[in-house]
C-alpha cells in the first residue's frame, strides 16, 4: 500500500475494472433500471477498482484485466512507446497496472509498464527540457497522471533557473512593505 | 539543509543556492583601513590598504559595492583557463571537468557587482555560458540512460546543474524502482538486454513505497 492520504493512490482506486458477476447479489444499486435491484450472476459490469478487488478477494466477482492493459495497447508500446495516447486508456495507467498486478498475478503487466515507462521517460525528460515555451499540447495530452508530474517538475525548475539567471530583482518587497499606515484613532 | 521555498523541502530555490554559494571566499585588494573581523564562519583582515586578503564572496561584494576593496577573480575565471575548461567539455561526452561547485552562481555574483575588476568580462561571460550549456546538455544525453537499474552517478556537477535536474531525477527514480519491483516483473527471457549478471552481495532491495 501507498501512503494513505497520497491523493493520487485514491483516485487511482476509482478506475474502473471489467469484472464477472460469480454469484447473484441483491440489493446493489448497480442499475437503475432494473426494479428487482438484483444482479444476475455472469452478468458483465465495470466496477471501480476498490470494489472490484474486495469482490474479487471474496470470490463474488472475478475481475477480468483492464482494456488498457490488452494485446493492442501492448502491441502499440512495442512499436513505439514514446506517443501511445495512454491518458485516454487510463490517467493512472502505471498505478492501476501495479494495483493489477498484485491482484492477479499476471507479471507481463509489470513488464509491460516498465517497458512503457522506459521509452516514455526520454521523450519526457527532452521535451521538458528543451522545449521552452512554446507548449506541445498534443504531447502533453498523452501523457499519464504521474508522467506529468515528472514534466511538470523538470520545467518548472528549468524555468526557476532561467528566471535566476536573467537577473531580475534579487529582493522582493513583503506586501506589508509600502503600505501607507492608517492614522491610529479617527478619521 | 535543504531549502525553504519548497513546502516538500526536497530542492533549493536558485536565490538559496546563491545564498549558500556567497560562503565560498575570494581573495580581495582592500582599500581601507580596518581592524580583523572575527566573524562565526571565522576571522577575515586585518585589512590594510593594497594588501590582498582572503573573505566571503557576500563581504567582498558588500565592500565592493562601497568601493573600499577591488575583487581579485579567482584563477578559473580567466580566459585561458575557461577556453581549456570549455575545449575539454566538448571533446568529452560523458566527463565532466573539475569546476568549483558553485560557478554558475559565483560567476554570476561577480558579472553583477565586479564587472570591471574581470579581465575580458564579455569574453570570460560568453565562455561560461557556453560551459554551461555544453554541460546541460551533457546532463540531458546522460539523463536518458538512466534506468531502474541506476543506482548511484558520480559526476563533477555544480550545485545549480543538481538542483535543476533534481526534481525530474528523483521522480523518474522513484517510478522506475517502483515499476521495477521484483513483484511486478516477470523475470523471463524475452527481454534478456536487462538481465545483466548481477553481484550477489547487492542485499535486499529497499523498499521505497509500501
């Protein structure tokens, strides 16, 4: 387990899973629609990941892996891993493999994101780099949850040094500094 | 020590790094008169008219800007020196030369507040920014071998270079060793480029996030 308070492992929980209905469940409010408030067993329905895997632990459900773990995606990171939109497969899609992992057993995953993470990582680390203001919006909009925040934290202290570097003031005036006082008793 | 401008303390501000970079000293002319001072970092002077004596960068520019003392440049920022430091830098893609470990703070302390007591100042400026760039871009190329099986780098970098990669180093670290966790990978034969053989004595490995 993660930190408990980390922001990004809960939301990383809210993804959702395929998973198979083993049993017949009552009074899941699942489907609206249906008025017998039943789940038929074998019934197909995509369950956040923390309800999936306490199901899954249970035997209620068996959860079926991801789509953004299947063979087309694996195929794509083979090919070139560097621009596979994965934000629209999954924003947490490192998470959510680990979490996956662990839950099933299947170790291709693993290997799958490390792989991923590995051609991904040098686009990152030169595109965050070099690339200086003008924003590469499309490059951006592929990139997972925690890939941004390494992009993020490669440019921002790039752009802290430039600052630094092109000189500017050297002290910066406290907001109380300046300020005209008030006359102290009327008007 | 780390820094104050980051709530996760984990990085230093560049002004922070130029606070800390005015600790190293320099030698200066003084032109006054003035007893020894005796400061907590330790004691500086007497200081007599036309003899040379060593202070902190901060004392140095802080007399300077009064016009009591003339900066003497320490001996990497002359002209020679820096074009060998710069030649050096290119002919080698992966060493890094010997530079004091504050430089692009120092040169920058003095280009402010001494321009005229450096020789050639354009000349030594132009030099230190292409240095400076060269070794950025040394870093960067560097950076993209890093892998989950990196665990520790030995390199000449200067306090700025750390401090500007550091975010991005770490975080990618962090990722790498946690998707490289043995539970995750299939230690199988269809990627034979990472099974490298391996020391025996490693220990186990540690775990970051659990």
């Amino acid at each position: 387990m993660a930190n408990y308070y980390d922001i990004d492992d809960i939301l990383a929980d809210e993804e959702l899973v395929p998973a198979v209905f083993l049993e017949a469940v009552n009074g899941v409010g699942l489907f609206e629609s249906n008025e017998a408030n039943r789940v038929e067993p074998r019934s197909k329905v995509e369950l956040p990941f923390w309800l999936a895997r306490e199901l899954h632990l249970r035997q209620a459900v068996s959860v079926t892996i991801p789509p953004c773990f299947n063979k087309k995606t694996r195929e794509e990171i083979g090919a070139d891993g560097a621009h596979v939109d994965l934000r629209s497969r999954s924003s947490y899609f490192y998470e959510l493999g680990c979490k996956i992992v662990q839950l099933m057993g299947d170790k291709s995953i693993g290997s799958l994101l490390l792989v991923a993470f590995q051609t991904r990582y040098k686009e990152v680390l030169i595109k965050a780099h070099t690339a200086a203001s003008s924003l590469t919006p499309k490059f951006l909009s592929s990139l997972t949850k925690e890939e941004t925040k390494l992009y993020d934290a490669a440019k921002s202290s790039t752009a802290a040094f430039k600052t630094w570097r092109m000189g500017g003031p050297r002290f910066q005036k406290a907001a109380v500094l300046g300020r005209k006082r008030k006359p102290i008793g009327g008007e | 020590m780390s820094g104050q401008s980051d709530p996760r303390g984990s990085t230093f501000s560049a002004a922070e790094l130029e606070f800390l970079a005015e600790d190293e000293t320099i030698e200066i002319v003084p032109n006054l008169r003035m007893e020894r001072l005796s400061l907590i970092c330790g004691d500086f002077g007497p200081f007599r008219p036309q003899i040379a004596t060593q202070v902190p960068i901060w004392l140095a520019v802080a007399l300077k800007k009064r016009g009591k003392c003339t900066i003497r440049p320490p001996d990497w920022m002359s002209v020679e020196k820096l074009t060998q430091v710069l030649e050096a830098e290119r002919d080698s893609a992966s060493s890094f030369e010997a530079l004091p470990f504050h430089y692009v703070e120092i040169s920058r302390l003095l280009f402010d507040d001494a321009r005229d007591d450096i020789p050639d100042v354009y000349m030594v400026r132009s030099l230190i920014e292409d240095i400076k760039d060269v070794r950025f871009h040394k870093i960067g190329t560097g950076l993209e071998k890093l892998s989950s099986r990196t665990y520790a780098m030995k390199l000449n970098l200067s306090a700025m270079e750390v401090n500007v990669i550091r975010p991005f180093v770490t975080g990618g670290l962090e990722t790498f060793y946690k998707l490289g966790n043995p539970d995750l990978i299939q230690e199988s034969s269809d990627r034979p480029e990472h099974r490298r053989p391996q020391p025996a004595d490693r220990g186990p490995r540690r775990e970051l996030r659990r």
